[in-house]
C-alpha cells in the first residue's frame, strides 16, 4: 500500500483539475480498503475510482483512497449454455476490459466501448451508449461498507438501476465502495445490437452486413473519437449533464413553440430531450472562456483546454443551466459529481 502525502489529483480526474488532497493511497486489495476503513471515519475519506465523473473545484481536505485492484476471474455459477459470469476487479479500467471481452470473444459490453472510467463505478451511475446499459450485462458485484468495512454482494434487483441512476447515487449514497463486478457475457451467439443509428451507418459505410462484437466496439470506438474529446488530451468528464426527461404534456407545449426538437420516448408517458441540443441552442456549443469551454462537436461535453479550474468550469455549467432554463424552462442536472 503506497501512500503520498499532500498529493496533487491531477492524474486521478479525467478533467485534469490540480487539486490537493491530505494524501493519496493507492490500494489494491479488499484487506487493503477494509484496514483503511476501519482506521478512519468516513467522513475523512476521499474515494476515487477512475475519475471520470467528477469536477474538483477545491482543495480536498481529506485523505484520498484510490481504488486499484485488478484481475478478472470467471465465476462458477450455473448460467446459460450461451453464457458467462466474469468477475472483474473494481480498479480495471472501463476500456481495457471491453477489450478483454472482445479479445477472449465474450459478447455484451461492445457497444460500450471506450467510455472512462473504471470497472467499479461503472455501477454508481449505470453507465451507457448506444443503446445498451451496463445494467444489461449486470449479474452482481461486491462493495464494502464505509461505515465498518463489511463486504456485501448486491444482485441486479438490489442496485435498483436507472437511467444514468443506481442505489449507490440514491439511498446508499457514499455509503460502499465497489470492489468487483460480475457480468454476465455471452460466449457464442452474441446479441448484436446495432440499431442506434450512428453503429448502423457506421457498419453500413465499411459494408460489413454480419457484424461482429469486434466491428461493433470498432464502429462504436470510431463514433466516440469523432464526437468526444479524449480525457488524455483534453480534459472532460464525458457528458457534464444528464438528458432532461420531461413528462409528455410539458414535452408538448416545447414542441408548439419548437417543432424540431430531437426527442425520444421514455416508457409510455415521459420524453427524453437530449441536452446537447438544448446547450447547442443556447449558443454555447463550441464556445470557450479562458480555458474552460463547451466540446464543439458535442455540446453535453464540458472541457478544460489546459488550465481551467474547477471553479471556472463550474462557473460556466452554472451559466449555462442558467440560460436553458431561461430559454426552454427546462432543468439540466449535472450528470457529474461536483466537490
Ligand atoms: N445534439 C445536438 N447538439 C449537440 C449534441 C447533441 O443537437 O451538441 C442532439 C442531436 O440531435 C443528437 C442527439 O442530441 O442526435 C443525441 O446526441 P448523442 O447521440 O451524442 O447522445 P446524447 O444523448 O447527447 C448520450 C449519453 C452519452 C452517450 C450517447 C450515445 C447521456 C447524458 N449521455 O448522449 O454518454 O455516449 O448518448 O449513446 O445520456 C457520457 O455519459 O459521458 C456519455 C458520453
């Protein structure tokens, strides 16, 4: 266990915000955690996984932990002929492990290639792209409790997943830390699913009529490289809001006043608006000041062109939730979580 006092965060967050913690210890078992746990009071403690859902605007006065066990393991537990369980560490990274499926040809998580992050908050907020949830491959994982360090299995039921929502961003709140994932992966016939329209052109394009988990991951890897901007480049947190989801009688009264708003239904009574759209039409796609600014290819993406701080880049999601709800009396939330 390598502890670091008085450690820059820079490297741990995907917006590359340099801020401070009182240390920094990077911990790469289960016993590891638990003996941290015990030791200190929640309270003092700073969880990181992978990063990349988070806006630092201020020194961290707490002892940071960063969670970087590793390994995958497959699970021996009755499952489908077709099937799988696959436990992989909390502290893999998202991406390396799409690529451990594509590799060993287990099918499932290929549309969601190259988001950050890692493996154990990928449940925290039920990560997600075109067209599939990481609740779709969830079997179970473990966490450990903050408060006594105790380890507890929580089944797809018990994580109560939603859009861009879990038990963990709820009730649970902080209150464990995820330590492993299972999935459940197919091993022969994949479901492939391509009707997201962009992996649809995208396959379409390289003439490929039956694609593979591989062509998918590779179509879906092309679309992010041209909407996103990549974390090691240019600092960003993904998408900064969420997609309001309004009801469809307010939905209506936005659709006299702007008849070509992108929208999709969510369940039989409510309607996904996506934010972008909204941001784009506010003005602030593409716009930059000083260096914190607004992706100029997606405009859900909020982005550090260097040396923004926190607080600067907080300043202008503020700013720019504020002009939505002026222009389209809509509430965008962060999708991010803000310290
Ligand atoms: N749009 C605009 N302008 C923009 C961006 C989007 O008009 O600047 C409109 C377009 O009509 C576009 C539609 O919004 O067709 C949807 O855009 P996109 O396909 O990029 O998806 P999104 O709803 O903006 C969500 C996720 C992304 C995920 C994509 C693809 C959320 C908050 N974000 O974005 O997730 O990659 O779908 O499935 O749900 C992330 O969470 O970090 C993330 C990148």
């Amino acid at each position: 266990m390598d502890t670091r006092k008085k450690a820059s965060l820079k490297e741990y967050n995907t917006f590359g915000i340099d801020v401070q913690a009182l240390d920094l210890t990077s911990v790469t078992s289960v016993p590891e955690l638990q003996r941290i746990l015990q030791e200190k009071d929640p309270s003092e403690l700073f969880i990181i996984g992978g990063g990349s859902n988070m806006l630092l605007t201020q020194n961290i006065d707490k002892y940071a932990v960063h969670i970087n066990m590793k390994g995958y393991a497959i699970v021996d537990l009755p499952c489908g002929e077709n099937e799988i369980l696959l436990k992989v560490a909390g502290g893999e990274n998202w991406h390396d492990f799409v690529l451990y499926c594509i590799d060993n040809n287990y099918g499932g998580v290929e549309n969601l290639s190259l988001i950050p992050g890692n493996v154990g908050t990928a449940p925290i907020q039920n990560i997600g792209a075109y067209g599939v949830e990481l609740k779709d491959v969830f079997y179970e994982c473990e966490a450990v409790s903050r408060a006594d360090g105790t380890l507890k299995t929580f089944s797809l039921k018990d994580c109560m997943f939603g859009y861009r929502d879990s038990v963990f961003k709820t009730t649970l709140k902080d209150q464990y830390v995820i330590t492993s994932v299972t999935f459940r992966l197919t091993t022969k016939e994949h479901t492939i699913k391509t009707a997201y329209g962009a992996i649809a052109t995208t396959l379409q394009e390289q003439k490929i009529v039956a694609p593979t988990i591989k062509n998918v991951s590779d179509a879906v890897i092309k679309i992010r490289q041209a909407k996103l901007p990549d974390p090691k480049k240019i600092g960003n947190s993904g998408s900064f809001f969420k997609n309001p989801v309004i009801s469809t009688t307010d939905f209506s009264e936005l659709y006299k006043k702007y008849p070509e708003i992108p929208h999709y239904p969510v369940g039989s009574d409510q309607i996904k608006v996506p934010g972008g759209w909204l941001i784009e039409q506010a003005g602030f796609k593409g716009k930059r000041y000083g260096d914190a600014g607004v992706h100029d290819k997606q405009a859900l993406v909020l982005v550090n062109h260097g040396n923004a701080t926190g607080e600067e880049i907080w300043d202008l999601a503020l700013r720019i939730q504020e002009e939505v709800k002026t222009k389209f009396g809509l509430v965008i939330i962060p999708e991010v979580n803000v310290f």
